[in-house]
C-alpha cells in the first residue's frame, strides 16, 4: 500500500512542514496543492522523498503547473489548487474537471479547510492548513493511502 501525504496552504510558515512531517513520517511521497509552491522544495528536502506540486493563487511561478494529472498507485489524480474552480463555494466544477480528466480523484486546496467528499466514484480531497486553518478547524494535512487503484482518504490533525 502506498503512503502519499497531502498538503496545502503553507504560506511559507515552515512550522506547518515541520507539523506535517511529524504527522507522516512515513509516506512515500507527498502532494503540496499550492500556496506557497516554493514550500513544496522545502517538503521535499526534509521529507527525502517526491514531491509533487502546482501553484496556487498566490503563487507567481509559472514553471510549476496549475493543475497536474499523476497516476499513483494505479489511480489517476488530478492536482489543483482549487481556485480556477470556485471550490469555495461549490465542487461541482472540480468534479467535472477530474471526470473530463478520467481521474478517480480531485485534490485541491485554497479554502484552508479540509473536506473529504465524493460525487458518483469520484473523490475531492482538501487536506486543509497545517499553518493557517480556517472556520474554525484544527490545522490538518491528508494522508492518501492507495492500494490497486484503490483509494483510503484520511483528514489527519498536526
């Protein structure tokens, strides 16, 4: 089974990398869905392992994607910051991107507030802030654990 965690919304406050880290020290790989990209260097630096990334809407590198397709332990996800989307106010948008995409999955951020939902057989994931969390909630990251194409989704508090 393969171990990916997910994280969003640093904003260059390195706590929130070092909160996640300790949270899941043990993945193989991990998915920053922007805001600061710059952090996902940082990530994977002190992870040792991949990171993947696309930029947000505060980032202003355009060599890093707006949105990535990656397979991963058999799935296809779509990786996105979520704001070219309207996710704050609704999903549907980003579903039917992932369907168009053939994904099983959507992973995005920008609200700051971590959600787990589905919409037929497809998955969006927001894994929240580890830094600067919103409406409330407890900093989080994700972990995605996949297995055959097969996705276990987890919100995890740091």
């Amino acid at each position: 089974m393969m171990r990916v965690g997910v994280i969003s919304d640093t904003h260059g406050v390195s706590f929130g990398i070092t909160r996640a880290l300790r949270a899941i020290p043990d993945a193989e790989a991990w998915i920053h869905l922007g805001d600061f990209a710059a952090d996902a260097h940082i990530l994977e630096r002190e992870a040792g392992v991949p990171v993947h990334s696309v930029r947000g809407n505060c980032d202003l590198d355009t060599r890093v994607p707006a949105e990535l397709v990656l397979t991963l332990g058999g799935a296809r996800i779509l990786l996105c910051h979520g704001h070219q989307y309207a996710v704050r106010y609704d999903r549907t948008r980003l579903f039917y991107r992932a369907e168009e995409l053939d994904c099983a999955a959507a992973l995005y951020g920008h609200t700051h507030v971590s959600l787990l939902e589905a919409s037929g057989s497809i998955l969006a994931l927001n894994p929240g802030s580890p830094a600067l969390p919103r409406e409330g909630r407890a900093p989080s990251v994700a972990l995605l654990k996949i297995e055959n194409g097969e996705l276990f989704p987890e919100i995890v508090l740091v």
